[in-house]
C-alpha cells in the first residue's frame, strides 16, 4: 500500500481556503504557553550546531502541553488524517520520535491495535515522565515512552514499521547521519513519515530553521530511503514519507 494516498488525494483541507480559520501566533515569552506550537518564539530561542540541526529547550513538560494538547490544534494537525496517511496496519510496531507530551501517542496506539506497540521517543526526561503519568491516567495501551539520546533514536535495528517525526526533523544535528540510523531501524518496507512547517506558514520555528520539503527529502534519500513528497498537504504543514526497500 502506499503511503500518503489519502493526503495525495487531499483528504485533509488542504488548499489555501481551507486553511484554519484561527491563526496560530507567536508571542515573544519564552514561556511555553506563549509560544507558538513549536514553541518557537520568532527568531529567538535557538542556537545553531553548523550542520542544519538547531537546539531547543523543551523542559517544563506540564507547561508545553498546554501548547502541544491545545484541542484547538486538531482543526490544523489533523491528526486523524495524518495517522491514517502512515497506513498502520494492527500489530505494526510504531515509534512517535520526540513525542512530546503524546499528542499523537493515544491514535497511534489505537491504529496499532492490541498486538501491536507504540515506542514514545524524546530527549527530554521531563516529556517522558510527563507521558508516563499520562499513559497510566488516560490507559494509554501498548505504549512505552522512552528517553532517548539526541543523535539516535536508540531502535533495534529492523524493529520498527512506522516511525513518525511531527515538528521534530528541523531539531536535528548530523541529519544525514540520524537519516541513516532511522533507516537502520525500520523494518524492511517499513516507512518514517515526517511532518514539518512550510515555509509560509505563520506558525514553527524561525524561517532560517524551515527546510523545503524536497530538501528533507534529499536528506532521507542519502540513507537509501525512497521518499514520497504527497502533492496536497496540511494547511501549514507537509508531510514527507520515506519508504526503506523491502
Ligand atoms: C515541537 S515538539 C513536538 C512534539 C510532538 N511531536 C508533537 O507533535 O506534539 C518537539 C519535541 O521533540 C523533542 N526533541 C527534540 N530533539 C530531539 C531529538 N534529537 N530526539 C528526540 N526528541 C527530540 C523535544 O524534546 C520535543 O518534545
């Protein structure tokens, strides 16, 4: 099956007039529920490693979830019909990479279905035992969130089916190198899907930290990942898949 088909065939609202009615804004606090969604407060904020990769503070899990849970970000995120897009079948195991506070976690858990697994990847402790206490206080089913390290993902190799990266990708330091170790993880024709910020959109990060989608493209591509760019997409998001050959 291949992925992407429901956003190519625009299932999402995806042109311009379709786009959110309330638009997201960014403030200029640094404090999480002044940010914008990615928490990105303009052009402030972040520190370059001169490889791409741009450093961020998400500390202050209770805070940030008050920023990445807002019901409000649904009409936008569309969340349902990003996951449907991944084309989880039940018992796929999928990893969320920099998960947050879980926003996608419960979704995919429910598309995996009770044989399959949900891993709930962040570097930040704080995300992680934020979503711990939300697993057992929502029961969350089938899912282990996890610490992981800022340049790997700490997957077993050929372990995983999915492997979903939402406002996370232009995060990353070395990302042809953490390209390689995703495809490492996946199992053969499994599938990374990576969701980021166009570069007109009024909500993410700072537009010198926006990457063109045929650029996070090219940079899956360099890990012999084969990468689907759907022609329709969110309304301030796209969404690349990244397919590694069975
Ligand atoms: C903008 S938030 C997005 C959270 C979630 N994906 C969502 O859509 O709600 C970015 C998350 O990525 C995490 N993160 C940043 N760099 C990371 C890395 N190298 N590995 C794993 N997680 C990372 C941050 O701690 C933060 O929780």
């Amino acid at each position: 099956m291949k992925l992407g088909f429901a956003l190519a065939s625009c299932v999402v609202a995806c042109s311009s007039s379709a786009k959110a009615p309330a638009t997201p804004t960014h403030g200029s606090s640094e404090t999480p529920a002044h940010k914008g969604h990615d928490g990105h407060p303009g052009h402030h904020g972040h520190h370059g490693d001169g490889h791409g990769g741009m450093m961020h503070s998400f500390k202050g899990a209770d805070e940030w979830a008050k920023v990445f849970d807002d019901p409000a970000r649904d009409e936008w995120q569309k969340p349902d019909e990003v996951v449907a897009a991944m084309a989880i079948a039940p018992g796929m195991t999928v990893a969320d990479l920099g998960a947050g506070t879980g926003y996608f976690v419960s979704r995919l858990s429910k598309a995996a279905g009770t044989t399959g697994a949900v891993l709930a990847l962040d570097v930040e402790t704080d995300m992680v035992e934020y979503m711990k206490q939300r697993a057992a206080r929502e029961g969350w089913q089938h899912v282990t969130p996890q610490l992981t390290a800022s340049d790997a993902p700490t997957l077993v190799a050929n372990s995983v089916d999915r492997i979903l990266i939402v406002d996370v990708w232009h995060h990353l330091e070395n990302r042809t190198a953490y390209a390689a170790k995703l495809a490492a993880a996946l199992k053969p024709g499994g599938a990374v899907i990576v969701v980021d910020f166009e570069m007109d959109s009024p909500m993410g990060p700072g537009k010198a930290m926006r990457i063109l989608p045929a650029a996070l493209a090219a940079e899956l591509q360099t890990a012999g990942l084969k990468t689907e760019l759907p022609t329709e997409s969110l309304p301030y998001q796209y969404i690349v898949v990244a397919r590694k050959p069975a």
